[in-house]
C-alpha cells in the first residue's frame, strides 16, 4: 500500500511468520476495537463471511461494530491450517452470548491473502454456529483482550 508503513511480518510468509500473523489476527479480533481491526486490512479489502460480502475498510469496520455489539463476552482462537507464500488458511472457534443470554460456539475456516505489506486483502470464512450450555464454555479469560499464552489451543482442547 502506497504510503502505508509495513505490517510485519510480511510476504513471502515462513511457518514462523505466518504462525506469527495468525497469533496477532487473533489477539487483535480479541480486542475488539473494530477501527484498529479494520486497519490490518487493505483499503480495498474483499471479504466473504458467511453469506455477506464486504468491500474495504470502512464495510469491514461497520461490520465489526455490528457483530461485536450482537456477539456479547466473544472469545476467539485461531489456529493455522496451512499456509503459502501470501496466503494463510486457519481454522478457529469462538464462543459469545446473544441478548438472551444463549451461548454458542461459532466454528469456521479462513482463507487469507496479503498484499505486499503485509495487509489482508481478501478474506474467505465459512462458520456455523453451534448452541451451547453456559457450563460447556471452553474459553475462560479476561475479555475484551488477548488470549494468555498458557491458554490451551483448539487442538488442546479438542475442537
């Protein structure tokens, strides 16, 4: 991006390095500030999630006010699935509760491009929604903010 300093780590991507970019994805999304996410994306963003389709930041941030205003107590953890030269695919779950007090835990997968700078410029995800019992949350630690690294991942979990 012409004027924009670079979002390291930047493309081509080694394992560390897009281990590295999951990791603050997530902790950003944990955040919850929709203008600071938005900002980690082109400004000609595209995304696909769910059955919407986003253009640029400004799409992307009224999104994020939307969805974090509907998605009450929202936990999030990513984890890599596979990752190329200035792509990252990930898959994640993520537990929140409605108005009514129901919770869920949100399963889905990611498909990431980047530009040159290391900005997102093309999101994919796909995510069901499961119900679930309040007693069966897995995610437990201060929100907003980012999952502690002694944290256990999906995998040690078991989703």
């Amino acid at each position: 991006m012409i004027g924009a300093p670079p979002r390291f780590p930047v493309p081509p991507f080694s394992t560390a390095d897009a281990l590295q970019k999951v990791r603050m994805a997530e902790d950003a999304w944990n955040g919850r500030d929709p203008a600071k996410v938005a900002l980690t994306y082109t400004p000609d963003t595209m995304w696909h999630n769910r059955s919407e389709f986003l253009n640029g930041r400004t799409e992307v941030e009224t999104f994020l006010v939307a969805k974090w205003f509907g998605e009450n107590e929202y936990r999030l953890i990513k984890e890599i699935w596979a990752h190329g030269d200035a792509q990252i695919a990930v898959r994640f779950c993520y537990e929140y509760h409605d108005a009514d007090g129901q919770w869920y835990r949100a399963h889905g997968n990611e498909n990431w491009a980047f530009d040159v700078d290391g900005y997102m410029s093309q999101r994919h995800a796909s995510i069901n929604d499961v119900p679930i019992a309040q007693a069966d949350r897995l995610f437990h630690w201060p929100a907003p903010g980012p999952r502690p690294q002694d944290h256990p991942s999906l995998s040690e979990l078991g989703l």
